[in-house]
C-alpha cells in the first residue's frame, strides 16, 4: 500500500470523525426545546433527531465538491485541484482543517458552548490554507461574504423573527385553558424541530461528503467528470450519513442543555415560535443567497423566544459567553489547523500525518475523560440551571 | 486576491430572509395559535377550565387553520427534498 493511499485513508476516517462531532455538535439546535419543554423525552428527541438527519443525508443528491471554494484558492470552478497544487499538499491541508475542526469541536462541546461546526472546519481550513500556501491561499473576499458577515446577521435576524413569533403566538393564546395551551404547543414543537433535523441532515452531512470528495480528487481516485455524470459515490453518501446520524443519536448532552435550559426557561410555546423560526431561516436562506450555520440560527431564535415572552429572563451573560466561543471560533480552528500543517510538513509525508493523527485521537480522548467527571447525559440534562457556572456541568 | 464584497447584495438577501422569516417563522406559528384559541372557543373550555356552549363553527375554523399548517409544513418537506425527487423521480418542483 502506498504512502498517499494510507495518507487518504486517515483524512477519510478524520472526515467521517469530523462528520460525528457535527452531529452530536448540533444535536440541541433541533432538540434542546423540546427536550427541555418534556415535549419529547431526552432518548425520544435524540432517536428521532437520528433518523431524520439519516434520511437528510440521503436524500443529498447534488453535492457540491468545491466545499473549500469559499474560504480557499485551491479548487477551480468545476471542483478539481487548482494549476500547480501538489496533490499531498492539499490531502495535507485538507487533512490538517479537519483536525483542527474536531479539536475545537470537542473544546467547545466540554464547555457546553453551541459554536458553529461549519465555521470550526472553515476555521481549520483556512489556517491549514494559509501554514501551506500562504495568503494568497485564502479567498478573503469569500470568506467575509460567506461567512464572517453571515455570522452577525443571521442571529440577529433569528432572534428577531422568534420574538415577533413567541410574542404573537402569546397574545393569541392568552385565554386558551393553560394546560391544553401546553399540551397543543408540544405537537407543534415535534413538527418544527422535526423540519430543523431534516433540514440539517441535508445541509451538514453535505459538507463531509464534499471534504471527502475533494480528498479522492486530490489523490486522483475520483474525477470532477466522473461526480458530474454519475454523482458522488454511494458508499460516501451512506457513511457520512451514518456518522452524522450515530453523532446525533448519542446527543450532544452538554450543549442541549445549554441551549434548551441556559439562556431561557422554555415553555412550549417558546419553543415552537424558536424551532418554527429556525426551520424557516435554514430552509429559505439558501435560495436567498445566504450561507448560514444552523447553530448560529438555532441560538439566535431561543434567545429571541425569550426576548418575545412578556416576563420572561434571558441570561444574557450565558449568550455573551456563546458569542465569545462564535467569535473565536475561525481563529482557535485557524490556528489548530496551521499547527498540524506545520508538524505534519516538519516530520513529511506519512509519518507526518500518522503523527497528527495520534496526537489527534489522545486529545479526543483526554477531553472525552475529562467530560465523565462532570456527566451531562439524558437523566440530568434538564436539571435546574445554577447562574454559578461550574455548577452547571457538575449535576 | 480581490475583495469582492457587494454590500447592497448582502444586506438585500439578508431582507429577504428577514421578511420570508417573518412570514413563515413568525406567522405559521401564529396560524397554530389561532387555530388553538378558535378549537378552545369551539369547545366550550374557559380559560379556567370551566364549560360554556360549544361552537361548532370555531372548531371547524380551527382545523382548517390545523392544516393550512401542516400543509406549509408538507411543504417544507417538498422544499428540502426537491432535489432528490427530481433525481429519482423527475418530479420538479418549486421551479427545479
């Protein structure tokens, strides 16, 4: 077996890791309302979530290859390596931002901070881009416009959409018998975050796939011609969608948590106005030009429930503390990814990237010890949330 | 290395979605709302849980507020899966 063969072997295994962490990652974007209204029992949530993101994923039929185009310069139009990209260079970098996306992944799971797994792999991406090629690496202008301003905008434009809904849904529903008001909302919670699970396997196992696909173009397994008349081969499309399905279903726990019982505490009204917003941002966005990341849509519409529900407390200093992690997010990524770019181009070739790769599966180790000591699973995930911040985690 | 960046562009998709978003986000869950105050009027059940007259007519109000939801909802689902039905199917919708 060759070198580079066993180098695309371990960015195709760090992809599908990738893949994994997006899932349990954005787990509570869909769930956490409803887990925290007891719309769906914690198990149920995760479950269904599952399956819908397995179905999302399958149902990619068109997927993009030319996934790296908006933050970097080495892809043509139609997907294939851009002129004079030695073909490991790019397996390097591509392999090095994806590290770099996991770790920070992982980081920010152990917090319990919602960031954005999109922005974590362009993070990586773009500080494996620039350690390797140098800025001219880098598709500045893409990664503003795609990317950086989305990241402010959509939010906002969340938070503002689910108040207007909790507000409204609120002042319609005021003389409605309390309970029965509860018991109505709760269906339409399923329903929406049922749309948002779907919504994301499409749009998020995609992004995998065409990491991967790029990976077998550069090593020259797989041809641009090939993906256009045939599309991309099955067997991606069915491991990126187990992956981010079995990431799912094992729950991001510690994030669900944050997003369904930190910011706000959520009435089933609250929740369905939120899932309701995020459901429609993610599915129009796309047509309107607007890349975004469900995370930032999904906190953007919780904290929105809470601004629109008459009395109702936002811990604004928990959302401070998300938008502190969205912030560094790019950067932390950034700077992960450049570092394995470095080590792996130090030491060269395979023993280069095995070496990433180790270090790689120790620090995902380390983190997944150190989360037991402080256990989020389904049976505390709803426990009252204490302001004093280490005690949140410590239930 | 440019920095293509339209400005005008940005903020014009951003209304779009801000204004769909409303729309869609904030007025389908609005619809259900309504549809849950007419089903109460129709019952009879009070807010406190007391009992009036039933009103067949706001009951009938309500569900078809019910299914002018669901059907968004279908429709969303039609919208997320569009491309894979023109794949398999050749079904196109919402202009392909």
């Amino acid at each position: 077996m060759s070198g580079e063969l066993l180098i695309l072997i371990l960015v195709i295994v760090t992809a599908i890791a990738f893949d994994f962490t997006n899932g349990f990652h954005d787990t509570g974007n869909a769930m956490a309302t409803s887990i925290a209204t007891g719309a769906l029992k914690p198990k149920a949530a995760v479950t269904l979530s599952a399956i819908l993101n397995l179905v999302g994923a399958f149902l990619s039929v068109e997927v993009a290859a030319t996934i790296t185009r908006d933050v970097l310069n080495i892809q043509t139009d139609t997907g294939d390596l851009a002129l004079g990209l030695d073909p490991q260079t790019a397996m390097m970098i591509i392999f090095a931002g994806l590290v770099g996306g996991i770790l920070w992944n992982l980081i920010t799971w152990l917090l319990g901070l919602p960031s954005s797994s999109s922005h974590a792999l362009f993070g990586g991406l773009i500080g494996a881009g620039l350690a390797g090629i140098g800025t001219a690496g880098v598709n500045w202008g893409g990664i503003m416009a795609k990317v950086v301003v989305p990241a402010f905008l959509s939010p906002a434009i969340a938070c503002a959409i689910a108040a207007v809904g909790t507000w409204l849904v609120y002042a319609l529903t005021k003389r409605v018998n309390a309970k029965r008001r509860e018991t109505g909302f709760r269906w339409g919670q399923i329903g929406t975050a049922s749309l948002v699970s779907l919504a994301h396997g499409t749009g998020d196992a995609q992004k995998t796939m065409g990491v991967i696909a790029l990976a077998l173009i550069a090593h020259g397994s797989l041809t641009t011609t090939n993906i256009e008349e045939h599309g991309l081969p099955v067997w991606i499309i069915f491991v990126c969608g187990l992956a981010i399905a079995l990431g799912t279903y094992l729950g991001g726990w510690r994030i669900i948590r944050t997003l369904g019982k930190g910011l706000v505490e959520i009435d089933s009204p609250q929740g369905m106005a939120a899932e309701a917003s995020s459901a429609a941002i993610i599915l129009t966005s796309s047509t309107f030009g607007m890349a975004l990341s469900t995370t930032h849509v999904a906190t953007g519409s919780i904290l929105g429930s809470g601004v629109g529900k008459p009395g109702a407390q936002v811990r604004w200093g928990v959302a401070g503390r998300m938008a502190a992690a969205w912030l560094i997010t790019m950067p932390a990524a950034g700077i992960v990814g450049a570092l394995c770019f470095f080590l792996e181009n130090g030491i060269g070739g395979l023993p280069g990237a095995i070496t990433v790769f180790v270090i790689l599966v120790v620090a995902a180790l380390y983190m997944y010890l150190h989360s037991r000591r402080q256990k989020v699973d389904a049976s505390n995930v709803n426990a009252d949330w204490d302001d004093n911040v280490s005690a949140n985690t410590a239930r | 290395m440019t920095m293509d960046i339209n400005i005008a562009e940005i903020g014009l998709s951003a209304l779009r979605v801000l204004c769909v978003g409303l729309l869609l986000g904030a007025g389908l869950p609005a619809l259900f709302a309504l549809g849950m105050r007419l089903h109460a009027v129709g019952s009879g059940v009070a807010e406190d849980g007391t009992f009036s007259r039933r009103n067949p007519l706001a009951t009938i109000g309500a569900y078809l507020l019910y299914s002018v939801v669901i059907l968004a909802v279908l429709a969303g689902v039609l919208f997320v899966t569009r491309h894979s039905l023109d794949h398999y199917f050749g079904i196109t919708l919402f202009g392909g």
